[in-house]
C-alpha cells in the first residue's frame, strides 16, 4: 500500500468523527439566513390580506380609522421619516466628528475608556431613555416653546439622536482606525500637518464607511419604538413642523398590536406596516454592507 | 492665521461633541440617580402585588438568561464556522450578509415575529419560552460578531499543534482555539445580555404581563419585566414617570453593570492574551 493511499485512509478515520459536528457547526451559521426567510415570511403572511386589499394605500392612505375601515400609513411614515431625519440632523455631525477625535485625536491612553463610556450609551434601554425624555426633555421643550404638550417630533428628534450616536462612532470609528499607519505616516512625513494628514488621507479613504455608518444609524433610529412612542405624542397625522405631535410606525404597531384582534383587517394592517419597516431597513441595512465592502477593496 | 492655530482651532471643534457625548451619559447617570431614595430593600424583595418590584426583577433575569443560554451555543457554533470552516465563497458571503441584517432588524418586527411564530404557530403562547426565543433572536449576531472576532485573533500554530498531534480538525478547535478564546466569547455573551435586559418591544407581545401572582413556575406561563412595566405603566396606563423611578435605576444598575463587566473583561484579557503582541 502506498503511503499516499494510507495517508488518506487514515485521514478519512481521523475526520469521520468531526463530520456530524461540521454539519452542526454549518447549521449553526446558516439560522440567520433561516431567521431572515422566516421573519419576511410570517410578516408578510399576516399583512398579506391588509395588502390584497389596500394595496399602496396602505403606504400612501392618509387615513386611519378603525370604523370605516380606512388604513392609511402615510402619516405614520412620514413621521417616521420626519424624526428619522431631524435625528440624523444632530448625530451625523456629532456621531462623525467624535469618531475622528477619539481614533485621531485623541491620545492613545483615553481612547478606550472614552469608547467605553460612548458603548455604554448604546446599551441604555430604549425604555429607559424614553423616561429620561419624558422627565427632562419634555417639560424642557412645553416651556422653551410654550407649547401645552413638549411630546413633539423634536423632543423624539433629540432623544433619538443620542441612541444613533453610539452607532455612527463605533462604526465610523473602527473604519477610520483602520486606515494604514503608513499612509498617514507619509503625509505626515511630507510636511503635512495632523489636521491637513486627517483632511487630505484619512477621510477620503474612510468616506464609505462613514456613509456605511450613517445608513446604519439611520436604520437603527427609523426602528427604534419605544422611547420614541413615550415621547413623540402619538398623533397620526402630517404635521407641519417639528413642534408638533407625532407617531412613527414602530410606535404605531407597539400601542395597537394589544387591541387589535388576531386575524382582522387592523391586524394584517399592522403587519402590513411592520413588512414595510422591515424591507426599509433591509434594504439600508445591504446597501450599508456593500458601500463598506466596496470601500474596502479601494482601500 | 498659521497652520498650528488652524490646527488647534479644528482639534477644539471636533472635541466639542465628545464632550456633548459624555455629558449625555453623566446627565442621564445623575438623572437617574435624583430617585435612589426610592429604593430600598423592600422595594426589591416585595411582591409586586404589595406594590414592590421582586417578580419583575426576577423575570427579567429569567428572560436574559434564558435567552442567552439558547443564542450562547448556536452563536459560538455559527462563528466557528464562519471563522474555522466557512470556504470563502458565495454561501459564506450571503451568511454573512444575513447576520448583519438580522442585527439590523428593528426590534418591534422581531416582536411581531416571534409573536407569530413562537407565540401563536408552535402554540408557546404569552409566555417566558416565546419571550427567551425572540430574544435569542437579538443576542445571536451579538454572539457571532464577537465570538468570530475572540476565535480570530487566537493564533494558527495552536490548532495545528493539535492537528500535529493527530487530533481531527474539531477536537484541535474544542481543545485549543476555543480555551484561548473562551475569555472573548464569555465576553460577547455578556454583551448581547446587556443588549436585551431592557429590551421592550420584542416582549411586548410575546412574554409579558402586568402582573402575575408570584413567579412562574413553568417556561410556557408569562412572567414581568422591568422594561415592560415601565413602559405599560406609562403609556397604557398614563402614569406619571416618577412612579417608575425605582425600576428604571434597577433596570439601570443591571444594564450598565453587564455592560462594565463586558468591557473590563475585554481591556483585562487584551492584556493577558502574549500572543496578540
């Protein structure tokens, strides 16, 4: 017998006992997918007659109202998007400039705990940081204004920036970390300034991670439900300005599910509402991926 | 204007959000902590059918822990695959894409999903099960990003002094790769339970209730939360936020020391692993 055909012989005998654990180990990895398929699928399943029967209305309806059977979402997106947006307003500028100041900046011996502090902001509970709204944010916004209610887009807008924050940093910041020492070394070595090495090398090459990191702050504001339903003054309709009274979908969902009655038109509705939340942030959420990727091969 | 004091000025102006950042956290920290004098023993030792806290601090450990003893394994599994296993190839890449994804889903779809599955089609109903499976489903990419992120760094040469022993490719893992990275997945697991120790929304309709009498004695009855009462107690019920002030610095204290024992746990074994210099 040759060596080479023992060798493999006894190879085989060798990996016969890792063979079921392999398969263990793939499946493992594989739920996710699973879990994706499954979640599109059971939501979809619930909204499909709320679907079949509204169609886009569901989306674009600017009426909702239980006892003529109108779902209209239209101003439950547009609240969404509205604080969404007026979030990302404050966490973009804030999220992008602490990035660069912690990974850059920074000297080396207060990076970790002043990363620490910021990754301890992201785990505050949502529930938590809409009490936080509630007993300071709110008062603060009725008697700034005078306004008879400070549950309004802007006091949603305020404390949602501080949940999108953590995000944008700790994202933009490992991509920005990742840059090359000796690209940076090179400029610097050129004459450069620090500010002018961080302008002219550091940006540019972490400009799609920091875009990366800004989709999935977005992605995580527009979902986000609880403190934004504690604060936001639930009132479904297209205000006019910040300072009004909002409801976003996630909130809209979180306050009907416990009435509405499995299997009727308010229900499908509801999940016809989640599905849409749910392609919304698969969509930030793959796009955000592939911008890293693509950034990473040009990097 | 020279290029030193342009300097200066631009390092002062980015330095102006870190500062907002931490203030926001010891703002909310000194916020939080204006209601200690709510809190006593009696507050977390009584039911909370005599107006204490007790099943609803004792359900929201039952849920995390639940939910990380069923996410912690497949986790692991799932990175060292990803890690040890995975060729590099369109399968792994779509996997990949899937876990950064689920990461991504909003929590009140995975509520309305586990709702839907665990609570209604594999007939779980409201209960402490459907509430650890939906759950899992948010500490799992947490696990794997970690854990892959732990294997990763542990160095070749241990695994192939095993496999040079004659050991097959999973024995040299279990026994080497998996010790040395043991310290960073213990860590992701603590991670992904300070995520969901106050999580809502994804029990909302899945596992909690506003009040039981006494613990529950089965995984299929529901339980109370912490995160759940405040929130019900709130919006549903109107209540003023200073009557929930004890739970919210309860559920405070367990979040925030989860999240300190990650982090320290992380710093410390940084330190202790010769191999990462």
């Amino acid at each position: 017998m040759s060596s080479k055909k023992l060798n493999k012989i006894s190879s085989f005998f060798l990996n016969l006992k890792s063979q079921p654990m392999e398969i263990v180990l793939f499946v493992s990895a594989s739920l996710s997918i699973i879990i994706l398929f499954l979640m599109l699928f059971f939501v979809a399943r619930e909204g499909a007659l709320a679907f079949s029967r509204f169609g886009s209305d569901l989306l674009f309806g600017m009426q909702w109202n239980l006892e003529s059977d109108l779902f209209g979402g239209f101003p439950l997106l547009y609240g969404s998007l509205m604080v969404t947006f007026g979030a990302l307003l404050i966490a973009i500028p804030v999220g992008v400039c602490t990035a660069i100041f912690v990974s850059e900046v920074l000297p080396f011996y207060l990076r970790d705990p002043i990363k620490s502090i910021i990754e301890l902001l992201a785990s505050i509970p949502s529930v938590i940081y809409g009490f936080i709204g509630l007993l300071i944010v709110v008062p603060f916004i009725s008697s700034f204004f005078g306004l008879v209610s400070g549950q309004t887009a802007l006091t949603a807008s305020l404390i949602l920036s501080l949940m999108t924050i953590p995000t944008i940093v700790s994202v933009s910041g490992e991509i920005i970390s990742a840059v090359p020492k000796t690209y940076k070394e090179a400029a610097l070595g050129l004459g450069a300034t620090k500010w002018e090495t961080i302008k002219t090398v550091v940006l540019p090459i972490s400009k799609s991670g920091i875009l990366a990191s800004i989709m999935l702050g977005f992605g995580r504001a527009i979902g986000e439900t609880i403190a934004v339903s504690m604060i936001a003054g639930n009132q479904a309709h297209t205000p006019s300005s910040y300072l009004e009274a909002v409801y976003t979908i996630p909130s809209f969902i979180a306050t009907h599910m416990g009435e509405a009655a499995v299997g009727s038109l308010e229900y499908s509705a509801l999940f016809g509402l989640g599905l849409i939340l749910l392609i919304i942030t698969f969509m930030v959420n793959t796009l955000a991926d592939t911008v890293v990727k693509r950034g990473a091969q040009h990097g | 204007m020279g290029s030193q004091t342009k300097e200066r000025i631009f390092f002062f102006a980015l330095g102006v959000p870190v500062v907002i950042c931490l203030l926001a956290f010891f703002w909310i920290a000194a916020t939080l902590f204006t209601g200690v004098g709510t809190l006593n023993m009696e507050f977390l030792t009584t039911s909370a059918l005599q107006g204490g806290a007790f099943e609803m601090i004792v359900g929201t450990i039952y849920l995390f822990l639940g939910a990380a003893a069923i996410a912690g394994p497949i986790g692991v599994f799932a990175a060292i695959y990803l890690v040890e296993y995975a060729p590099h190839g369109k399968i792994t890449r779509i996997i990949d894409q899937a876990i950064n994804n689920l990461a991504g889903v909003p929590s009140i779809i995975i509520g309305l999903f586990g709702y839907t599955l665990f609570s209604r089609q594999l007939g779980f109903g409201i209960s402490l099960m459907a509430g650890w499976l939906t759950l899992a489903l948010m500490i799992l990419p947490i696990v794997i990003r970690g854990s892959e992120e732990a294997i990763r760094i542990v160095p070749q040469s241990f695994k192939q002094a095993a496999l040079a022993l004659g050991a097959t490719k999973w024995k040299s893992i279990s026994l080497t790769t998996l010790i040395a990275a043991a310290p960073g997945i213990v860590t992701s697991v603590i991670l992904g339970i300070a995520r969901v120790a106050g999580e809502t929304a994804a029990i909302l309709f899945t596992s909690c209730v506003i009040i039981t009498r006494g613990l529950p004695s089965s995984p299929l009855e529901p339980v109370m939360a912490l995160s759940f009462n405040m929130y019900v107690q709130i919006v549903a019920r109107g209540a003023p936020p200073e009557s929930v002030f004890g739970m919210a610095l309860i559920l405070f204290f367990i979040v925030v020391i989860f999240s300190l024992v990650a982090i320290i746990l992380r710093v410390y074994y940084r330190k202790k692993q010769p191999w990462l210099h």
